[in-house]
C-alpha cells in the first residue's frame, strides 16, 4: 500500500503541478521561445469504466483460458477503472517534449503489471475479489520533427489488441493476444521515414518486467508500419531476447530465451468495412529446460452499420505445441460474433457469443485456480458469451 499512495501522489503532484502552469499568464521563456514554448503543460485527460458478464454453456466457475483480462468467475465485475493523464508532444516546429502516466484498477488489471519479473506495480492493490491496481503506462517522450523516443513503461507493438478495454472491438481477447508481451520497460525510438514508411527500435527489459533486474533482462523490440495504399497499412514487430521468471517453475527462478514476431495487415476497402489479418509466431527456450513454440492466424471482420451500430466477427487458428494454452500440445479454433452499440456518445455496449474448440487438449473447464477438477469434468469445445458496458468520461 505504501508503493501505491507513493505513486498516486507523485501523480497528482505532477497534475497539480501541469495545470498550475498550464493555466499562468506569465511564461518565463515565452519572450525567447515564442508562444508556444517547450515549457508549458497543457494536460489532458480520459478515462473510462468498463463492467460485464461472461459465462459458458457448461455451467463452470471460470471461462476456461484466454478469454477475457482474469480468470475470474461468471459474476458481474468491474473489468477497468482506467483513468490517464498526458502532455501531448508537438514536434512541428523543433523539440518538444511530453508525458503519460495511465492507471488501471480492477479484474484486468493484473494482466496490465508488470508480472513477467514480479516486481514493480506487481501485486498492487490485490483483494479477495480479484481486483488490482497496475501502472499501465509510466513514460516520457522526447521529439525533434519526425523524431520521438519514449522511455519508461509503455504499450507493446506486437499484436492489433490492446489491453486497454476501449481500443477493442470484442470483450474477450483471441488466442494471438495472450502470447503477446501486454507492456515493455525501456527505451523505444520511432521515426517517419516517409509519409509511407515508419521505424521503431529500442531496448526493453524483456516483456511484461521493470528494470529492477537489469542484468537478467534484456531484448530488442522493433518493427515497422507500411502504408501499401490509403487504405491498406502492414504492421510487422520482433520482439527478442532474455526474461527472467520469478517463480515459474516449481517456485523457483527460471531464465528464458525467447522472440516473437507479428505481422498485421490492416485493410479498409471502404469506410465502413474494416478487415485485419494478423500471423504470431513465439519460440521460447527455458535455460535447462524445454522448449515451447505457438504461432497462429487472427481475422477481424468489422462493419459500421451506422454512427450507433457496429457488426463485428473474429475467426482464428493457433497451434500450441504446450504451456500457453493448455500443457497438452494442441491446435485451438475460435470464432466470435459482436456487436458495438453506441446509445450515446460516451457510452459503449459490446455483447458477444463465442465458439471455441480444442484439437489434442481439454482446457475448458474447473481448474486448478478455481478448486481443481480431473480431466474427466473438463471438455474440448465451448460455447460463451457474454456483455460489456464502456462509460468514457
């Protein structure tokens, strides 16, 4: 708890602090600078509150795994509590700089820490109803023209989803996701080449970690964005290097290798249809242990009905050769059908109904977090589904 009221106060004082200067008529450097100085603080900020339900055909006390942010019950929870503050940078004249610090407390918020190392915003907040507190994101950016480098906790480039509940279309995650990094710590440069061609590289301390190990960590993270045409954009992210894990395996610590790519094409043939097609590959070597791979295909088909109404369908493949999904080898299919429906401008309400099936494993079903089962209660396939109220302020 003290971890947490240290971190809540220095941002409030940093927010205090913004607006105060935000606010002044009288800017020491604005005589020199111009009028639109490096120094001044204008801060934004946004924040929503994301609640729902989901359940499964089977009647079980969890949704089996990679589903939504937690493993917690089929009850009504509070997902997000998300609430941010930022200076926005505006390189357009020169230098500029900027911050952003993001806050996430409930079910999801354990997903969002920083528990590849355990260490950090780890475990902040944590009660009995599965509720957490995490750091989203902590950084600052430095910028000169077509130039910016951010430093401290921020969002990975891997992937199309987001752990950020608004930035999605789907209340529950794909399979793709969860073998993702959530957050990286370090260092990452980006640069427009051209007005097609966009750069990014930097060093992180591996993935979902914090620079409390700075010798056990370590990767590179990378990646591009390519405009093929107005409506077509490729994304392509590596992610490689070591991670150390506290208490992986048998409770004790374990040194990992690993990399893993994605590669996303982004497709609007018209201004209502959106198409995505993404491909994850991940290799992991554990340091005197095995090795474990997972790679798959992810489809997003969305279409805007109209300013309130939204249709979405995601269709995907992953092969688990064990220990993401389930520790039996498997190939796992998934689709999901959704709605986005926008009653009012701040207000976002995403039901959903999803199929999955298991080639080779039996991952739905009571766990070992929930009580524990034999595999002869658990089950290859299930239906689920489930709905989500998003309130934006």
């Amino acid at each position: 708890m003290e971890k947490i009221r240290l971190f809540v106060g220095v941002a409030l004082l940093f927010l205090g602090t913004s607006i105060a200067v935000a606010q002044s008529d009288c800017n020491p450097c604005e005589q020199v600078c111009g009028s639109e100085s490096i120094f001044r603080l204008p801060l934004t900020f946004n924040g929503w509150i994301d609640t729902g339900v989901y359940t499964n055909s089977h009647g079980f006390n969890n949704n089996g795994p990679m589903h939504t942010g937690s493993q917690r019950r089929t009850d009504f929870v509070m997902s997000q509590l998300y609430f941010g503050f930022e200076k926005e940078m505006n390189t357009r004249r020169g230098f500029d700089w900027g911050a952003r610090t993001d806050f996430v407390y409930g079910a999801h918020a354990g997903s969002m820490q920083t528990y590849g190392d355990e260490t950090f915003d780890f475990g902040w907040g944590a009660n009995k109803h599965g509720y957490e507190m995490s750091a989203y994101k902590l950084y600052g950016t430095l910028g000169y023209k077509d130039l910016s480098v951010k430093v401290g906790k921020f969002v990975t480039i891997i992937g199309w989803e987001e752990s950020a509940s608004k930035n999605n279309f789907f209340y529950s995650h794909s399979y793709c996701y969860w073998i993702e990094p959530a957050t990286h710590m370090g260092v990452l440069a980006d640069y427009a080449l051209t007005d097609r061609l966009s750069l990014s590289a930097g060093w992180v301390t591996g993935e979902d970690s914090s620079f409390a190990n700075p010798n056990d960590n370590g990767a590179i993270l990378t990646g591009f964005s390519y405009s093929l045409t107005e409506n077509a954009t490729v994304y392509y992210a590596f992610n490689g290097g070591k991670q150390r894990y506290i208490g992986a395996v048998g409770g004790i610590d374990a040194w990992n290798d690993y990399f893993i790519q994605s590669i996303c094409l982004e497709w609007m043939p018209t201004e209502r249809l959106t198409y995505v097609l993404q491909y994850d590959l991940r290799n992991d070597n554990v340091r005197g242990g095995a090795r474990t791979s997972a790679y798959g295909i992810n489809n997003h088909v969305l279409y805007k009905l109209n300013d309130q109404w939204g249709v979405g369908a995601r269709l995907e493949w992953l092969r688990d050769n064990g220990a993401w999904v389930h520790a039996d080898p498997a190939d796992y299919y998934q689709i999901t059908l959704g709605l986005n429906w926008n009653p009012r401008e701040n207000v976002r309400i995403r039901p959903e109904v999803r199929y999955d099936l298991s080639n080779g494993s039996k991952p739905f079903g009571p766990s070992a977090v929930f009580g524990g089962y034999p595999d002869v209660d658990r089950h290859s396939h299930q239906v689920s589904g489930g709905c989500a109220v998003i309130v934006s302020f």
